[in-house]
C-alpha cells in the first residue's frame, strides 16, 4: 500500500510533470484527431464526391460549400492535429465548426444530440491554447531552429 501511494503521491520533478503533460496532449491529440477524421471528415468528404449533398446550411453560403468546409475541416486540419502539424492554428477552424455544428445546425435539438459536438469543440479549442506539447512535428521543427 505504501508503494502504491508514493507511486501516485509523490511530487514529481517539473521535468516527470512536463513530459506527463505532454504524454497526455499527445494521446488526446491523437484520439480526438484520428476519431474526427475518420467518424466525420470521411464521410463529408465521400458525400460530397458522390453528389450527396444533403447536408445544412447553417451560415448562408450553400450547402454544397457548407459540405466542402467541414469535410476539409474534419479531415485535414484533424489529421494536422493528430500529428501535431500547425496545432493552435488548426484547431481553430476545427473548434469554430463544432460551434456552429452544436449552437446553431443543433441548437433546437437536446443536449443528448448536440454533446459530442461541445466535446469536440472544447478539446480543439483547448489545443490553442498549450499547443501540441512535445512529442509533435511542432515541437520538432522548433527545436531544429534553435
């Protein structure tokens, strides 16, 4: 009992707390990045492919470009966040489409329905943030400019 409370208890290092800090970005980075590509950009993205536009218009400018937008958002800028590539900046476009999917396209429907979009929407927006953390191409790149 005694090694499992040091274990869990005792103070770390900043150096064990920043490098934890940075496992946690890293894996939320990944689950949430990878999951919203390939639960949500993908299927945008094939939809409009295969001209099945049917899809809202929540913000006036059609719902073919509504589709285009989020599908490349849903995509490329989640995968760009799965790997730590322009974090903060992606995530913007990425948080601002959970807003609208969660506060306007649902905003008459129940809590139940528009939940995953707030989730999503506060995890992208946190990543603006702290940044990626560490273990990113980010934090890659900056390192080899110094």
């Amino acid at each position: 009992m005694k090694a499992t409370r040091e274990v869990f208890f005792r103070r770390l290092s900043s150096e064990e707390n920043q490098r934890l800090n940075d496992l946690g970005l890293l894996v939320l980075r990944l689950v949430a990045g990878l999951t919203m590509a390939a639960q949500h950009g993908i299927g945008k993205l094939q939809n409009l492919l295969n001209g099945n536009v049917q899809f809202p218009d929540p913000i006036g400018i059609g719902a073919t470009t509504s589709l285009f937008l989020a599908g490349m958002t849903e995509f490329f800028c989640a995968l760009a966040i799965s790997l730590g590539i322009l974090t903060r900046l992606m995530s913007i476009p990425l948080a601002f489409t959970m807003m609208i999917a969660a506060f306007v396209v649902h905003a008459n429907d129940s809590f139940d329905r528009k939940k995953l979009a707030i989730l999503y929407l506060v995890i992208f927006f946190i990543f603006v943030l702290p940044g990626p953390g560490r273990y990113s191409v980010d934090a890659k790149i900056l390192r080899n400019k110094r």
